[in-house]
C-alpha cells in the first residue's frame, strides 16, 4: 500500500476522532493515529477523549502523544482553525482507577460523553467528519444508555430519518437493511420502501467514494433468493423485487435478487461496487473474512459523516501496544473521501485504484 506523500497541504480539515471506550483499544489507537502521516496529511485529527489517560497509555507503551491539548470547556475554541492534532479533553470523573480490559460503568458514561460532544461538533461544522473508535455496549447501559450501538446514538442525535450502516473496503462493500436485531425479526423489518432506501443510500456514497456510477447487487433473504416463492413467505417476490425495479426507474445499477450463497463468489466481487444484504451476518461473514483489518463502517443518511474501524473493544489486548491501526487508519481515510478531502492518491490508500 502506497502511503501519502510526507508534505501535508497547508489548510487541512479537522476530523473529530471519538477516544471510544477507555479500558479498550480506542487510546492507543488514537495515540497511533496522531503520528500516522496517511491521516496527518489528509486531516487535522482532533481526539476527543481524556488526556490524563491517553499520557498514562502512551508512557506504558512508549507512544509519542504529539498533540495540543485543550479542556473542554475552553472558551472560544474554534476547532476549525485549528493546524495541528489536537486532544480535547473531558477531564471525565472516574477513569483514573480504571483497569484495562474490564466493562466499567464509568468507561460507558466517558465514551457517550466523547461520542455527544462529537456529534454536537459536527452539526455546527466544527469538524467536517466524526470518526469513532469502539465502544463496548455493555458498559454503555451500565452507565444507563440504551443503545444497542454507535449507529443508533448518531441517528437519534442527528434526528435523522433514514439511514443504514454499510461496511466498506477496496475488496467488498455491505449495505445492510436490517442491523443489530435477532433474526427472527429480520423477516418483519422488511418492506419494499427499506430495501429501496438502503439501494439508494449505498448508490450514493459507493458513487461518492469510487467517483463513478456504482454496480450493485441485491442479496436474496431466503435460500436460493427463495427459489420463486418456494422458500420463506415470498419476500423476494412481494418486497425485494419490487424495491430493485424501483431503483432500476431511478438509474441505479442493480442487480438481484441473487442467492446469498452465490453473491459474494471472487468473480462477482470484482465486478462489483457493494452488496445489499438484508441482514447482519448475511453482509460481515463474507466481509469480515476478506477484509477484517482493513473494513470500515459507514453510517449513511445521516446529516453529518461518520466512519468508524470494523472491530471491536479488543478488551483481552488492550493498552498492550498490539492493536493494529490499520482499520482506524482507513475509517480516517474513508471519512476525509466522504467529507470532499480530494487528495489523488486517496483512493490508491483505500485500495480502490486497481479494482472493479
């Protein structure tokens, strides 16, 4: 992979990059990026996170901490002004006897605080992308949020009336129509205007990222795609094809509705932009297993950019300094593409400049 050039543009946009949950990867990931120059010649990253813990990570693991730091409550603090990285401090009560690697209520209350403050920033331009690292949700309803994860904080605060998660990478894209529910209910969750809105909100960003018309394709949500009507309660026949004749009438790109079996084989991957899957581990089984370091989720439809790594709290290897960076890295890189960063190599980092 080809890295950035080593002179950074003179004006460069900030990016909010949330610490995530304290006793988890997030700070060392964090501290990693403040030096990474792929993303400091794309962005100014802004850490909104704790300064007394990220000092106390980077000592541990002899991590530089190259980075302005500001407390929160800093009068007239204009992040856009900003030319250097930056940590934005909470100053958050109770992390300073936190062990790595436990579910601490008080990790939970800090890294909702980072995600609030984040998205507050990027609905008043202060930052042009917010970029999360994980979180874990059960420290987050110990510390009384009921979320089941980033993507419904975002909506919620954003107020926003439609959107998807998609998954994304150089090799293989996800745009999901159903997220984190059981499966049992995935089949009730879908209607002909979802699988639409989810066609349509990946055609956008996929066109957005790759600078060109996308190709789609539509996963079936039976074996065989319900084999006309044998398989399921007809789902394919009475909401998924009708949604794809829908999006054809608007100019997209799409094809399907094909068996999930078949979907994702090598050949159709090279011909195709991303899939749209109507369930959780139809789309991140085949995602995860080709691009696991390197994925990045996207939230669509919302009024802000948001990207965040394809990986979790990875408690069991926190604040060891074996993290690997390369997927917060990459959520950067997506992010600062989403936001109109039009660096020329970007793409080539994103490794999408020899495929499709």
């Amino acid at each position: 992979m080809t890295h950035a050039k080593t002179n950074p543009p003179e004006s460069l946009t900030p990016i909010a990059i949330t610490m995530g949950d304290p006793a988890g990867v997030g700070p060392e990931l964090c501290l990693k990026l403040l030096t990474e120059p792929r993303v400091r010649n794309v962005c100014v990253p802004i850490i909104f996170g704790d300064a007394r813990l990220l000092r106390k990570v980077a000592e541990r693991l002899d991590l530089a901490m190259p980075a302005q730091i500001f407390p929160i409550d800093t009068p007239d603090l204009d992040l856009r002004k900003l030319r250097e990285p930056a940590i934005l401090d909470f100053q958050q009560a109770g992390l300073a006897t936190i062990e790595p690697g436990k579910i601490q209520k008080a990790c939970g209350e800090a890294a909702f605080a980072y995600i609030d403050r984040a998205i507050t920033a990027a609905m008043h331009g202060q930052v042009s992308a917010v970029v999360t690292a994980p979180i874990n949700k059960e420290a987050i309803h110990l510390a009384g949020y009921d979320y089941p994860g980033h993507t419904e904080i975002f909506i919620e605060k954003t107020e926003s009336q439609q959107s998807c998660m998609m998954l994304t990478s150089g090799h293989i894209t996800a745009a999901l129509v159903t997220t984190h529910i059981g499966i049992n209910e995935v089949p009730g969750l879908i209607s002909t205007e979802r699988v639409l809105q989810t066609i349509e909100l990946a055609a956008e960003a996929m066109h957005q990222l790759r600078g060109r018309r996308p190709k789609l394709i539509v996963c079936g949500l039976n074996p065989h795609a319900g084999e006309h009507g044998l398989f399921g309660r007809n789902e394919e026949e009475e909401i998924i094809i009708p949604a794809i004749g829908q999006a054809r009438e608007k100019g997209i790109d799409v094809e399907g509705p094909l068996p999930p079996d078949t979907a994702f084989l090598p050949e159709r991957l090279t011909k195709t932009d991303a899939h749209i899957c109507m369930y959780h581990d139809q789309g991140l089984i085949p995602l995860k297993m080709l691009a696991f370091d390197t994925a990045v989720n996207v939230t669509l439809g919302l009024p802000i950019v948001r990207t965040s790594p394809d990986h979790g709290t990875a408690m069991d290897i926190a604040w060891q300094g074996i993290a690997m960076v390369e997927s917060m890295v990459h959520a950067v890189l997506t992010a600062a593409r989403l936001a109109g960063i039009q660096e020329k190599d970007l793409q080539e980092q994103l490794g999408w400049a020899d495929t499709k």
